[in-house]
C-alpha cells in the first residue's frame, strides 16, 4: 500500500518509527490533525467515498494499552500497532464509524507495547496467549511498517508466552527466516474463492492464502485456520463444500497434523448496509431477512435454527475431508 495522504498527529515524529514513514511516504501530503480517532473532514465524507478513503493512512500514538480477556483462542486481546485495514471485507466488524475504522491507523509507540507484552507474559504463572491481531491485519501492515518482523525478533526473547494474529493475506515471506522460537502462531481465515473475490476485496487469493499457511508450517510456525467469517449466501452448500475440498487438497500434510479450526458465523448491520448501498452499489448482498434476525441496535446475525444448520453441514464436511483436525469452536 502506498497512501494517497497521511493524517498524522505530530506527537509521531518524537519517534523513531514515525521519522521513518514520514520520509518512507514523504511524496505525498501530511495533514496534521488532533487525534487519530476523531478526524472531522473524513468523518463527515459520504459514504460513496469509503474506498476512496481505504488510500489515506492515518498515524498517531496508542494511549489505551489495556487488554481484554479472551475465551476463545487466546487469554488476552491486545491493541497493538494498527487498527483497520487498506482491504475492503464488506462485512468487516471495524467498519462502525468513519472517525475510527473505515482506514488504516498506525501506532508508532511499539516500544511501549512490547515492553508491556514481555512483562505480562513473564510475570504470569503460565504460557499465556496474546491475540495482537484483533483490530488490524499485521500481515498486511507489515508491508508497511516492518513491524510484525520486528515483533516476532524482540517477542522471541521473552521467556513465556505466545503471540497469535489471523491473517487474510500472503505476504508471508519476510517472516520465515526469523527466529520466532516457536512462540507465534499464524492463523489463515479462508472463506470460497467466489466470495473472497465478491466480498473479500482486497485480500489474498484462497490458493495464495493455502500456500501461504503452508509456507510458515514450513518455517516451524504454529498454524491454525478460521473459516470466517460463514456467509449463508444462496449457494452456500456447494461454495463451503468446494472450500473444503480444496483445503483437503492443498494443505500440507504437516499442516494438516497440527491444524485446528475455528468457525465464525457473520454479522452484519445497517452501517455496514448503508455504506454498501453508496460505495458498491452492484456488490452481493449480504443481508437475508429470510435467515437473519436482529442482535442489537442495528445489528444482525443468523437465527440459531439457520445457524445450526450451517454447523452441523461444516462439521460433516469437515469431518469427511479433513477427519481428525480439531474444531476448537463455533460461533
């Protein structure tokens, strides 16, 4: 990605990361602002400029280090060097607000977030989990900053304790000379290549996504998949059969050994609706009264009997075809 306009605030240059994008990016205008998270002109921008704004790069200094605890695959998320993303999934949870989510955000106070990282692994009585891929695809923001390579080098010195990130993207080779210890596990989501290239865009290829994932086993990373997020599109049957087959056919075979799953339902809701409608009004569309149902102000999601079924069809496909590869959960 290289940005159309950068949004910065000043505070970034008293850092070693933020000098490095200003003259990384210095052919195209700086525009200082407040906060990262409130820019007036891009908050108030109609909906139809949506990807037009997925090219601005917006750069500041995170103040909230606090983590949240996590029951699903890792104990903690953490907010970590980015939030948002250049790619447009037209169902993407961090689409909320223009103010906060619709572009990338860079966070140069890395330092401070490591230091926090190692001294909360080591100090816990076990090998904790860290998601730092909640908010952002490092992946992605790696082609950028270079910062999951760093993390990966400074993380592997600390005595205890995991990173994890999921990841949409291939862009994987800068990653597999490091010496990671073992300590970070990658995790592919997939999804049908006919809904990667209609929903997904912007993303990596299924085939380049399944290399990918092979390529880092290869490395002597831990490696799990999430298929997410399930859309219950018409064809679904056949579209999430396909995918299955496919991963039976061109995981490897160490893949396959240590491979678990994870499965996530779609949600969905009017902002992501609205924004749709005006900034790709020939998209599929994704919201189905028919199986849907309301889960909040404004949001939807699959009803249980809808969502039972699609479950109970994964797991038998999955079962058949890649027998033996945990499920850890569904949601």
């Amino acid at each position: 990605m290289y940005p159309s306009k950068v949004f910065y605030e000043p505070a970034i240059l008293s850092y070693e990361l933020g000098r490095q994008l200003k003259e990384k990016f210095k052919g195209v205008p700086w525009i200082p602002i407040k906060s990262h998270n409130d820019i007036e002109q891009l908050r108030n921008n109609p909906n139809r400029e949506f990807a037009r704004m997925k090219r601005y790069l917006i750069i500041g200094v995170r103040k909230s280090l606090k983590y949240t605890p996590n029951h699903k695959f890792s104990d903690f998320l953490v907010p970590y060097t980015s939030s948002g993303c250049s790619a447009m999934c037209l169902y993407c949870y961090l689409v909320c607000s223009y103010n906060k989510c619709s572009y990338l955000r860079l966070f140069v106070n890395r330092e401070e977030m490591m230091d926090k990282l190692i001294k909360t692994a080591n100090s816990s009585e076990k090998d904790m989990v860290f998601e730092i891929g909640s908010n952002s695809d490092m992946v992605l923001e790696n082609t950028i900053t270079g910062n999951l390579e760093w993390t990966i080098e400074n993380f592997s010195k600390s005595e205890k304790g995991f990173l994890t990130f999921p990841t949409k993207f291939d862009m994987v080779q800068p990653l597999l000379q490091l010496n990671h210890r073992g300590k970070i596990i990658v995790r592919m989501s997939v999804n049908p290549e006919e809904i990667i290239r209609k929903v997904e865009i912007g993303t990596a290829s299924l085939k380049d996504r399944i290399r990918a994932l092979n390529r880092m086993c290869d490395a002597g990373y831990r490696v799990g998949m999430l298929i997410a997020p399930v859309m219950m599109v018409d064809n679904w049957k056949e579209l999430y059969g396909r995918l299955i087959d496919q991963l039976s056919d061109e995981l490897s075979e160490k893949v396959k050994d240590q491979l678990f799953i994870e499965i996530i339902f779609m949600t969905y809701s009017y902002v992501h609706r609205a924004i749709n409608r005006d900034a790709f009004p020939n998209a599929l569309e994704l919201f189905d009264k028919s199986l849907m149902t309301g889960r909040g102000r404004g949001k939807y999601c699959y009803r249980k009997d809808v969502r039972a079924m699609g479950e109970q069809f994964l797991r038998e496909q999955l079962s058949q075809k890649l027998n033996g590869v945990p499920i850890i959960y569904v949601v």
